[in-house]
C-alpha cells in the first residue's frame, strides 16, 4: 500500500457542505467570494464547484480566534 500517494488525496466538499459546515447562507457564500474571503472554489463536474477539504481547513484556522 502507497501510504504516500492516498495522503495526497485531498476530499472535495459540495458547496452545500461547505455552507452546511460554515453555517453561511448561499447569498453569504456568493458575497464573501466576490469580496475573494473564501477559499478557491474548483469545477467537479462540468459546471458544480466545490472546495477542497484542505484549503477549507486552512481557511477555518485563519479565518477563527481558537
């Protein structure tokens, strides 16, 4: 087994677990990505955007006062 490889892995979340996660409405959502304060949404499947598991905890532990 490539440990090394299924680490690099990262988890896509849909937009609606993203905003489930955050508690964010999708009107938050869009306003906070216009004003560029959320993580970089990637494309899926064609036209459904999602974020990757990563960049959200990143922007979890920069964007909290834990």
């Amino acid at each position: 087994m490539n440990t090394q490889k299924e680490a690099s892995i990262d988890r896509i979340l849909s937009r609606s677990e993203f905003r489930a996660l955050t508690g964010i409405s999708r009107t938050t959502e869009f306003r906070m990505k216009q004003a560029g304060t959320l993580p970089a949404a990637v494309v899926v499947a064609g036209r459904n955007l999602g974020y990757r598991l990563s960049d959200y905890e990143s922007w979890l532990k920069k964007n909290t006062n834990a």
